[in-house]
C-alpha cells in the first residue's frame, strides 16, 4: 500500500476503529488508501486518516468536524487513542460497511464517538478524497449496486433502525413530548459545535440547556444524571446542525 498510484481503480476503502484506552469509548470510521495530489494518489490509509482527527481537533478550525471524538482528543490527547483497521474493501462499499461495524461495535453516541449511523454524509467526503473534479453520482450511488447487493442493505438497514441501540435513542426522544417546541425555543442561537457541554447544568433529577438567553430541560423520574446529561448533549447536537 506504499505504492503511487495513477489508476484510481487500485484504491482500496478501509474501515478503520479508533478506541480511546482511558475509557473503552470508540469511533468508526471510513477512509481510502490514497489520496489524489499531484495528479497521483499517494499513500493515505488509517494513519492518514487518524493524523487528520488529530489536527482537526488541535488546530480546531474545521467548521464540520466529529466534535465528540475531538473532544476526547483535545481532554484525553493523542497518546490515550489507538486506530486499527477493521476491514478493506472496495471504495462502494465502504458505506454499507460503516454501518455495519458502527450497529456491531455500539459506538453510536452516546455509548461511543459517532454522531450519526454512518454512510449517509460521508459520499461528498469521499468525492474530495478521491478526486474533486469527479461527476457526482446518483443518489445512493446504485449504479454500482446488484439487486442482491441492495436487498442485503436494505435487510441490513432494518437490522439496524430496529437494534436495541437505536430503539433505546428513538425511546429516549419520545420520552420527551415537547422535543420540537425545545428546538424551535432555542431556534436562532449561536453554539459553539466543539464544546457543547459548556451549555448543560445539572441538577437534581434535571439537565439544563443553557444557551444565550434561553433554557430548556430535560428530566425523567428513572434516568441518571448521566443520562439526562446524554439526552440534553444529544440535543444540542441536533441543534447545531440546524441552520440559524
């Protein structure tokens, strides 16, 4: 894999983990093996890869960044994270795989780093690691997929929209009836993505999102303290990615 290469069709996908060894907490993640420059893809991979997290969180400029794991990274540092590689594939397949070991390895917040179910936003990351100028394909990229191909995804998709993982975050909004009145209240608010707990006060039996002038809460009779905590960072997660 140390090769230059000038055909693109060489590349391999790589499924990549990072485990934070202070914790147990985790990240999966996606990459390719080269990376354009120069007119030829140069060795990229997992290192690669994990050097980028590393910067994104100590340099701290990049406006759409995993703000959970780069957080982990600025507390804890570098030398409390490893990166190993889960598994190499072709480049389209690397959505459906991240998926997979996202569902197999439960690092989907708040039980690990990812902030999402993986393989839905990363395809225009992808197009800039590849190459910028490519020709954007389908949505769903399925001229690249058989049938059997996307049967498989589609029994995979509802493995996962029905594991125990995800039923328990989708329980834990529909515990909260006003959810949508609490973000249209705090609609318009400026949050700063990379420290969102500066925002959440605890107290007794109640989390408290705290931004500007406005306050919303979060309580539940059965829930921990770091379980209201969760819920009110969650929260605030879906906030910033809203447009103001």
């Amino acid at each position: 894999m140390d090769e230059i290469h000038t055909d693109k069709s060489k590349i391999k996908g790589q499924i990549y983990i990072i485990t934070n060894t202070l914790n147990g907490k985790q990240y999966v993640g996606q990459t390719v093996s080269h990376r354009k420059n120069h007119d030829k893809y140069r060795p990229f991979g997992i290192q690669g890869r994990f050097n980028d997290h590393i910067s994104e969180a100590v340099c701290n400029t990049k406006k759409k960044q995993c703000w959970y794991l780069n957080n982990a990274i600025r507390k804890d540092g570098k030398d409390a994270l490893t990166v190993k590689m889960l598994e190499e594939c072709s480049v389209e397949k690397l959505d459906e795989l991240e998926r997979h070991y996202i569902l197999e390895h439960n690092t989907l917040f708040p039980n690990g780093y990812n902030l999402t179910e993986g393989g839905k936003t990363i395809r225009t990351i992808r197009h800039d690691m590849l190459e910028a100028t490519n020709t954007p394909s389908k949505r769903g990229g399925c001229e690249f997929r058989s049938e059997t191909t996307r049967k498989r995804m589609s029994i995979r998709s509802s493995e996962y929209s029905n594991s125990p993982n995800m039923l328990k975050l989708r329980s834990d909004n529909a515990k909260d009836q006003h959810y949508k009145k609490k973000l249209e209240k705090m609609k318009g608010v400026v949050l700063d993505p990379l420290n969102l707990e500066q925002y959440v006060r605890l107290r007794k039996g109640v989390a408290l999102v705290c931004v500007e002038k406005s306050i919303v809460r979060f309580a539940g009779k059965h829930e921990t303290q770091e379980e209201l905590k969760n819920r009110a960072l969650a929260f605030l997660s879906v906030l910033a990615t809203l447009p103001n």
